[in-house]
C-alpha cells in the first residue's frame, strides 16, 4: 500500500497528516542534524561582530544594496533567463524570498561578452536592463570589477563546474566572508579538495547547495522510517528528458561528468549526511540490473558519450546502514522516498512536491511558463539554502542543514567510487 502527505515549506507542526499509519503506534522522532563546518566559532563572531544586534524584520528593502542586517550577495555565473540555476536563484534574491540576502552583484561573462548577440542574448539583456532599473543590481563582467564590500559579502557561484577552482579564488580574494557553491563543486575531487585547503587557510567557510538535505520529503521520509524497525529507504530523482537519442545524447555531452556527478549528486549528499556514506565505510553496493539502463550515445558534437539514462542501486555500509536511490533521466519532474518494512512491502512515500504544493508550482509555471520545470519543484528548498546561508554569514549562525565543502568532498569521492562499479555491473 502507499501512503501520500501534504507538503509545506518549513512548517513547524508536528503532525503527518494525508495518510493512514501502520496498526502500530508511531513515535515522533527528532531529526538528526547535518553537522555544518564548526571551525572557527571565533572567526564567526568576528565575522558578524558589527552587524550582530540586527535581523532581517529590522531591513526595509533599498535598490541601494544591502543594508545593516543583510549579506551582500554576488552571483557568480548568471546563465540564460528561464534555462539557468543562476538566473533563478537570482530571481528568488530580487523577488525579496531571501530577507537576509541583497543581491548586488551578477557577475556574467558570456552573455555580458561574446555571447551578447547569440542565442539568448537579447533576453539577458532585456532582463538585466529590467533587474537594473528596479532592484539597482549591477551586472559585471569579472569578480576582479567587485569594490570593496560594505556589508558581509557572500559569493553564489552558479557557472560552469569547470570554472569553479578558479572562481573561488577569485571570491576569495575579492573579500567575500562565505561562499555558496553549486552542486557538484568542482570536476575531480582532486581539485574540490584543494579549494576546501584554500578556503580553509583564507578563514573563508564555503557551503554547498544541496538543497535536498533541507527538503521535507527527504525530512518525513526519515522521521517515519525511525518508526518502523528494519525499514528501508529508497530515495528517487527524476528529470524529464524525451527518451530520444537525440535528447539522452545531449544531456550526456551537457552534463559529461556523468550522472552520479550531475543529477544523482543530491542523493549521493544525502547518504553521505544521513547514511554514514563514505569510500571507506561502503560495504556493498548492487546495482538494480531491470531497473537500469547505460548506453553510448552521440552528443550534438558528434562525440560519443557513455552514462546511465536511468540507475538504481542498494548500498550497504560497514556499520549496517542499507540504503538505495534511484534516477531516471526520463522519469518526470518529480522527486519522491520511499520506505519499506522487512517484508518489502511499501508502507510510506512522500513526494515533491505533493498535492499541496503543486498549487504553487502551478503558479510559478504561470508566471514563467518558458522556466526549466525542476526550478518548481525544488523552488522552496532553494530558498530555505539562500537564507540559512545568507544568515550565517551576517549574524554567524548555524545555517542549519546546509551541507559544508567537507560533506561535497566525501560525495563526490563516493560518485568517483561508485561510477565504474556500477557500469561494470551493467556491462
């Protein structure tokens, strides 16, 4: 049987309600936290020490930038309006989502440049025009143009994964106090840990964009299953990619990191969080061989391409935690976890979004019906990252739940591992 339940950003009640429980009494359990970097309590005190006797209630918003109370924010890698993150986590910031966060800054290069006058250009510039003239946001073309900040600087960086070693530096040295990096952070781990030294050395704390690690779904999913001894969790992503060669082989060369770098990267974070998930504590991982699917597919370029369309697969770690995800690149656009009980039987599922939610999909597809879909789903969960680290880095609050560069490392260590065991699998 399966059980669904109603979805709300944030809500603090305590009750699960949209679905019938099993016979036995469930407990209400508290949810165990995601450690966030705690290296250097101090340097946060010094961080946030002028700006510490202010809140976000206390700021009325000014097209001047940031206020007392407020980070500074700088977008690093803007994208198309309507196809990328950056662009949306830019309209979340100019829409007054995120009251700790005044974006500033938008740092584009492409589109500011070379890319002005081809696809998407018009449009970027129709709507940085627009953005100027109303919210004052400046748009630049380089990290190195930034001035001096005037109140805590915090640098989003949305741009190529490529980009990123450098970009950070580049923030780093442009006296920003915390950074937000996209998912997965950086190509190789090589290179990730080397920006975590970097940051660390420069007492810059870096946080990382895993907005699943916030999500109710993922939140309730754990909550019930704490109640259901010898219960387990599959957690599922989908995108909605046409099932076409010609699509698949696109999404391959876009995304040639490969899948568990790109769109499972989420899952992976969350295991590594919740499931005591590392290289070295993986005991067993199986691949579900009807369920999967990997081909070799010609990208636009003509290159060929090889990665999972679809993957699901079951971990079992040294200290007997089990626990499987699943992705399908041709799925959908919802994400959902389910949890079964010893007998495989299912016994709860929670979708993003649910019943209730898609009331606000709905109108955010309405006033951007041209957007990527998954902007929708996700789009609370954006906001709740934004904020918590936007807070964080004016106040030194723990931004609760928001993974750290330490939590990406391990993830992308566990994607690098898990990468050729399981296309060996499926050979």
């Amino acid at each position: 049987m399966k059980f669904s339940t109603a979805f709300l950003l944030l809500a603090t009640t305590t009750t699960i309600t949209g679905f019938t429980l099993p016979a036995a009494t469930t407990h209400r359990h508290t949810t165990t936290k995601l450690s966030v970097s705690q290296s250097s309590k101090t340097s946060n005190k010094d961080l946030a020490k002028d700006f510490d006797e202010t809140s976000p209630e206390d700021v009325t918003p000014s097209s001047s930038g940031a206020q007392v109370g407020q980070a500074e924010v700088v977008l690093v890698g803007c994208g198309a309006p309507n196809r990328g993150m950056g662009w949306y986590h830019a309209v979340q910031m100019l829409e007054g989502r995120c009251p700790s966060a005044s974006l500033d800054y938008i740092i584009e290069p492409w589109f500011l440049g070379p890319g002005s006058t081809g696809p998407g250009g018009p449009e970027f510039a129709e709507w940085a025009d627009s953005s100027t003239s109303k919210y004052g946001t400046k748009f630049i073309t380089s990290v190195a143009d930034l001035p001096t900040p005037e109140q805590p600087r915090v640098a989003l960086i949305s741009g190529r994964t490529a980009d990123n070693p450098r970009l950070l530096n580049e923030c780093i040295d442009a006296g920003c106090k915390c950074i937000y990096l996209e998912k997965p952070g950086a190509p190789t781990v090589k290179e990730l840990e080397e920006m975590k030294s970097c940051a660390e050395e420069a007492g810059i704390e870096v946080l990382m964009g895993y907005n699943k690690n916030v999500c109710k779904y993922v939140r309730k999913t754990r909550e019930f299953a704490e109640t259901i001894p010898g219960s387990h969790v599959t957690f599922v992503s989908n995108n909605a990619y046409e099932n076409t060669p010609e699509s698949l082989g696109e999404c391959f060369e876009r995304n040639a990191e490969g899948m568990l770098k790109n769109m499972a990267i989420h899952e992976l974070a969350l295991l590594v969080s919740f499931y005591d998930v590392s290289v070295e504590n993986i005991e067993s991982v199986e691949a579900d061989k009807e369920f999967s699917s990997m081909q070799t597919l010609p990208g636009p370029s003509g290159k060929e391409f090889t990665d999972f369309d679809k993957i699901k697969f079951t971990i079992m770690t040294k200290t007997g935690k089990e626990v499987s995800v699943a992705a399908d690149r041709c799925g959908g656009t919802d994400s959902y976890a389910t949890v079964t009980d010893t007998d495989g039987e299912e016994v709860f599922r929670y979708w993003m979004p649910d019943e209730e939610d898609k009331i606000a999909v709905e109108k955010l597809q309405t006033k951007y019906p041209t957007a990527m879909p998954y902007f929708f789903t996700q789009d609370p969960d954006y906001v709740t990252v934004k904020e918590r680290v936007a807070k964080h880095t004016v106040t030194g609050e723990e931004a609760e739940g928001v993974a750290t560069i330490g939590v990406a490392v391990e993830t992308l260590r566990v994607a690098e591992y898990l990468t050729p065991l399981l296309m060996e699998q499926l050979k």
